[in-house]
C-alpha cells in the first residue's frame, strides 16, 4: 500500500544516516531537475586554514596577524577562527580591539591601537579606497588556487593579504558525479568570490555562483525553480533562507540547529554523497508506490 511503501522508504533512509521529515519530502527529492549546495561547510570542511601571510614592505607577518587577530576576535566565521588560529600557532598574543563591527558578507571592522582596521574581502577592501595595486597580481593568483583572499586595511593603506584554503570534503567530487548519473544538475551558491569558487568548483565537476550575499542565495533559489524543483543543501550558515525556499532544504550533519529546524531532510556524517542516495531513495520508493 502507499504509506507501507513510503513507510519502508522512510525507515531504509533512517538506517542510512538519512533523515527525511515525511512523506512529501520524500517524493519531492525524486523529482529534482537541480541542486544547489551551499560551498563553505558543505561541499567543503568548513575549516580554512591560512595558507599564505603577505605582508606591504613596511609591515612584518608578525604585525600583519597580530591586526587581522585582533579585528577578528569579535567574530564567530570560520575565517575568523583561521586568523586566530595561525595567530596562536605562531605565539603572537592578539591585541585588544574596540568599536568591533561586520558588514555582512564582506568584512568585520575594528579599532586597534588608535586605527581604524578591516579585514574582508579585496573588493571591500579596494571599495574603502585602499591602493590595492601592489597586490593585485598576487591576489589573482591564490584565487585561482581556490584560495580565499582577504585584506587587511590598516588606517586605510593596504597593510598586507592573507590566504586561506578550505578544502573540499573527500566525497565531494563523487558525490556530485553520482548526482550527474542521476539525471540532475549541480550548482554551487558562495558568498565567495568568483575566482575562488570556479577554481573550487572545477575539481568538483559543478556549475558556480560566486559573491552571493545571503539574500542573493534566495534570489538564485527562485530562479532555478522556475525550471522545476530545486534541493538546497546548506549548513544553515548565511543559507537557512535559501534551505526554507527551496522544494526541499538538505541539512549536512553537522547543520546547526536553524538548518536542522530548518530542513525537510537530513544528511548525517557530512556525505555529500547522500544527497544522491537521498534522490536514488525517493525514485525506488515512488516506483514501489506507483
Ligand atoms: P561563504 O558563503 O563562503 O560562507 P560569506 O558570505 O560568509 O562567505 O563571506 C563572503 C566573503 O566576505 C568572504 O569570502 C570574505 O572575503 C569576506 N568576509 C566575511 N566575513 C569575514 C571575516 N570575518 N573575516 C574576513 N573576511 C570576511
Ligand atoms: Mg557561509
């Protein structure tokens, strides 16, 4: 009968690590035409590491972290705990920062020593009018090694770049092929930029979406399901918006509680490959429905 079947289905996935929140949801995943992962946390560990410390002529690697450090003490990103953690590792104390901002997406902002200090993006950085000549070649370069660049504006000169990588979890690359067999198209939405999300992108064999601000991830979920229904994978992290407006949002396991709340489904363990298994699940349940 259809609910032993969609009953069974349900169980089957449970046994896998794959949480499904009913019956609806279990069909809909089936009938993808897309999905859309969310990049940071979910196609990749979620834990950047800094890669490379360039600092301008007149700064040292020393002062360049100890300012990124400080400015970034008030933040809970995952760049922000790589500044601190590189910072820690090299035995360099963080100095005290006041007046600790964020704009959303694109940099957090402090006082430290009397100076006003950003660490963000390039494009943020050359919008606050620092002359980021010197670094341009430089900065093209680690984003095309799937590098996030970031700069560290200090009193409004540009005072150095840090790299940071965050690598793509193992099954990533499988995950989205086995998603290809299947029929549905791979999209990838970060709030990263261009460069570093194509190069990202590439080794995974997926589409990209690159500088997307929370709101813009929405924006791109309505889009997609214009051509039909449309899974979001997501961590919650700048993307719980997204999960809510898709067909079906995908929570990875180690979702935070508004992604959980959030979702239709569950993938545990952090397997992208369960996005696939999820799809493959849905179609043998219906098939035994039908
Ligand atoms: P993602 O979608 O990859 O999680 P976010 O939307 O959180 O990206 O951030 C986009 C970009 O804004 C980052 O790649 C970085 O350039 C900049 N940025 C945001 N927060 C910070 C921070 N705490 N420190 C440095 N740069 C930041
Ligand atoms: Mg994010």
């Amino acid at each position: 009968s259809v609910p032993a079947a969609m009953a069974s289905g349900l169980s089957a996935g449970a046994r896998r690590g794959l949480l499904i929140k009913g019956g609806a949801a279990l069909e809909e995943i089936g009938a993808a035409k897309t999905v859309a992962f969310d990049k940071t946390g979910t196609l990749t560990e979620g834990r950047p590491k800094v890669t490379d410390v360039l600092p301008a002529p007149d700064t040292s690697d020393w002062d360049l972290l100890a300012y990124a450090a400080a400015v970034e003490q008030g933040s809970s990103h995952p760049l922000a705990k790589a500044v601190l953690a590189e910072a820690a590792a090299r035995g360099i104390a963080t100095p005290p920062a006041s007046e600790q901002g964020a704009v959303p997406g694109k940099a957090v902002t402090a006082t430290v020593a009397g100076r006003n200090v950003s660490v963000g993006s390039p494009r943020h950085a050359a919008g606050s009018g620092a002359d980021m000549g010197r670094f341009a070649g430089e900065i093209t370069r680690l984003e095309s090694e799937g590098k996030t660049a970031v700069v560290v504006v200090v009193g409004g000169a540009a005072a150095g770049v840090l790299a940071l990588r965050d690598e793509p979890r193992g099954d990533a690359a499988s995950g989205v092929a086995a998603l290809t067999r299947l029929g549905v198209r791979s999209v990838m939405l970060t709030g990263d930029n261009a460069r570093t999300g194509a190069a990202i992108a590439e080794g995974l064999g997926l589409d990209v979406k690159a500088e997307l601000l929370p709101d813009d991830k929405l924006r791109e979920i309505a889009a997609l399901r214009s051509v039909g229904s449309v899974v979001m994978v997501g961590d919650g992290i700048n993307d719980a918006p997204a999960l809510a407006a898709a067909s079906v949002g995908v929570a990875m396991g180690g979702g935070t509680d508004v992604a959980l709340e959030t979702a239709d489904a569950a993938v545990l363990k952090d397997r992208v490959s369960g996005v696939a298994e999820l799809v493959g699940l849905s179609r043998s349940t219906m098939a035994n429905v039908k």
